[in-house]
C-alpha cells in the first residue's frame, strides 16, 4: 500500500469549546475527528493552579485532532479555531505533516 | 545527548479492536505502544450522532501511538493494520516523522 | 494568517512522574503543556502484563506534551526529562515538528 502526505490539526481548548470547534471541523470539509480528555497549565488551558495533583486529575480541556488530505484545508480549520474561539478563550492550534494510507477517507476542499 | 530520526504510527480505531492491534504492533518488534481513550465523528468512529455532548464524552474509541526506530516497520504495522482489521471496522492510520533519544529503546526489523 | 515553525516534546512517563516533569517544562520557559491519560505496554509503561484488558483501561501512564518556538528548548526538555527522570524510571521522549498560529504564545528560551 502507498502512503501518501496529508495534514493534522491539532487544536487544545478547553472542553466547553468543543461543539463549537466541531461546527468548524464539519463545515470544513474533513471527514471526522478524534477527541480526547485532557488537564495540563498555561495559556491553552482554563486553570491555573498550583496544586499539581488537580492539573493531571482535572480533565477539563480537550484535545482535538482532524487528519486531512490538504493544507489548505488544515491551515483553514486552524484559522477559523482561532478567529472564532479564542478570542475570549485561551487555546492552542498546531499543524503536523502526517502521511496515510488511503487518502479518499480524509476529506478537505 | 543526540536525537535519532525515528517513526510513529498512530491508530484511531474502536476499542474492541484493540487486542487484535496491539498484537500486530507486538509482532512487528515494536518495543511497546501507548493507548489512549478517545471520542469522536467520521469514518474512523463507529458512531455518527448528532448528540455533540455523547461524541465528547463517550470514549468507545481508543488512540494507540507507537515509535519505531525505522520507516519499513512502521509501514508495515499501517499495512497490516488496515487490511486486518479495517476491512470490515471503520478506523484510521497515519505515520509521523519523530526524532527520538536512545534509539535503542525503539524496536523495529 | 501565518504558520511559523515550533518543536513539540512527547513525554510518555509513569503518573507518579508527572509533578517533576511538569517542573523541568515550567523551569524551560514554555507557556504550558497538556496531559493526557494513558495505558499502554513496554519499555515506556510500569506494568508488563499479559492481560490486555487491563493494558487498554488502567491509565497509570501520562502523555505529556508541550509546544515551544524553538529546537534548543526542546531539546533541553528532552534531555533533562531523560536524566533526571528514565535514569530509575521507564518512559519515552520524542521531538516532533509543528506549525503554529501566534509563536509568542509558546515559550522557549
């Protein structure tokens, strides 16, 4: 089987931003997407704390990620997180080459 | 220390497959692999719902991630896992470039 | 918008482990870091076990993953979290290449 190149968006944000990410995830084009509980500190996530033990306990950021088969596409889904979601909220959004076997599974425009 | 060019495979796939995937990762002389609980939507997702709260929150899906310390294996895990447990279950792979330290530690053919 | 290039650090490591790690990020200047629940087999995970069941739901492993504009710091996470933490201790660290919206947000040195 042939790999070929795609993209991964990688968003953090918090938990109640997902409805809301998953909206843009949608109407991009992409044909799914992968979430995942998370905790952690910073600028990306709600809580500052200084108890540790609530920062790995609390999941109340989720970690979304999208694979799709252009960068065009990607990079869109990244700027319309960002634009629409973190004004107010904090968050991150990161890209990654990625490379996948059967490239029509993954949507994009 | 150095930073070696290794490989990562990550597959989006329902949990009930895990068993079956994580004995191809083991035959592939992977040295072990991460297992995380995940939700979603799409093709690599049993359920399509058009309940956002249950895709957030119901992780019948798992996210497994492995490094290997070469392209061929990591290909070859992709392959198989596809054609054994993909043609009849949603779920999806893609590979990643990874600098790792102590390559040692990372299996591969 | 514009894409710049950062440096993500993975740290697959025993849960106990977390609170040092997660001082060896704050101390490098990155801005925040993200933690996930994880279970997984091998070198990087505490428990060998035969049973899968246990290997797929007991999260007695954390993904720690943390975004910052520059190699240097990543490495220096790296290095550091190998030394002081896997002398005793199994786990695994990987350097990955991302893309990301607004580099200030993402500390380094």
């Amino acid at each position: 089987m042939t790999y070929h190149k795609a993209k991964k968006v990688v968003i953090i944000a918090e938990k109640m931003l997902s409805e809301k990410i998953c909206r843009i995830i949608d109407a991009s084009g992409a044909r799914g997407y992968t979430v995942v509980p998370a905790g952690g500190r910073g600028a990306h996530h709600k809580h500052y704390t200084s108890e540790r033990a609530s920062v790995v306990d609390d999941f109340a950021t989720v970690r979304i990620e999208v694979v799709v088969n252009n960068k065009t596409t990607a990079e869109e889904i990244g700027n319309q997180v960002v634009e629409q979601c973190f004004d107010k909220y904090s968050g991150i959004v990161y890209l990654e080459d990625v490379e996948v076997l059967r490239p029509g599974k993954f949507g994009g425009k």
